[in-house]
C-alpha cells in the first residue's frame, strides 16, 4: 500500500465499494481529502484504517450514528464512554440472543410435534400461529 492512494484502491484495501466510501463521506464518518487542481483526490493509510474501524464496528453491530459517537472517543481519556457504548450494545446482543433462543425453542418443539402428528388433519404449526 503506498503512502497515498484513489478511492478505488483505498476501496480494495478495506474491502468495501467505492460507493460506500462517498456514503460514508457523505455522513461525515470519513473525511474527504481535497481535490488538487485538476487531479484526482489521494487517500492516505490513515482514511484506510478509519475506513476499517467504521466496518469493524459495523460487524459488532454498532449503527452508523453509534460509530460516530465512537469516532468522536479517540482520546484515552474517552475510554469510560466508550466502555458505556460497547456495554449498552452488548445488553442489547445478550437480549436478541434470548429471543432468539426462545424462538428456536418454540420451533423445536413445533416441528417435533408436526413430526408425531405426521398423517393427522390438524398441523400443529398452523393450529398454533391461529390461535
């Protein structure tokens, strides 16, 4: 990776399209480099790694308005808040993690009973969305 690079390369580097790089400019979570009398912008290794930070913190799930707040946290004297955010969002994985364990509970328990019930009139999945 050179020094400064195009959009397309800086694309490439963080595994995303160029297209949400301009979303993300456009959101204010990038920066976008001024264009030098007619040429074409250059991006330094510095945009890749915020480039990667934002996707990263997409992955854990943190929204788009979540990473900024987090961008926002650089200096270490921000960790607490950061803490707090990363917290709040774990609370929140932890619940849909219960949900989701419930549902599958529920869908075993339907599908086993279709099972036992195999030939009947009633299915038991349809009996018990109608009720």
């Amino acid at each position: 990776m050179s020094a400064t690079m195009t959009i397309g390369r800086v694309a490439e580097a963080a595994g995303v399209t160029v297209e949400a790089i301009r979303f993300y400019q456009r959101l204010g979570l990038l920066a976008e480099p001024t264009r030098p009398a007619g040429g074409m912008r250059r991006y330094g290794v510095e945009f890749v790694s915020r480039l990667r930070f934002v996707k990263r913190a997409q992955r854990l799930g943190f929204s788009l308005a979540e990473i900024q707040r987090l961008l926002a946290l650089e200096d270490p004297q921000s960790c607490g808040t950061a803490r707090s955010l990363a917290a709040e969002k774990l609370a929140l994985v932890e619940a849909r993690l219960a949900d989701l364990a419930r549902m599958r509970d529920v869908l075993r328990e339907l599908v086993a009973r279709c099972d036992v019930r195999r030939g009947k009139v009633a299915c038991p999945i349809i009996a018990t969305l109608t009720e």
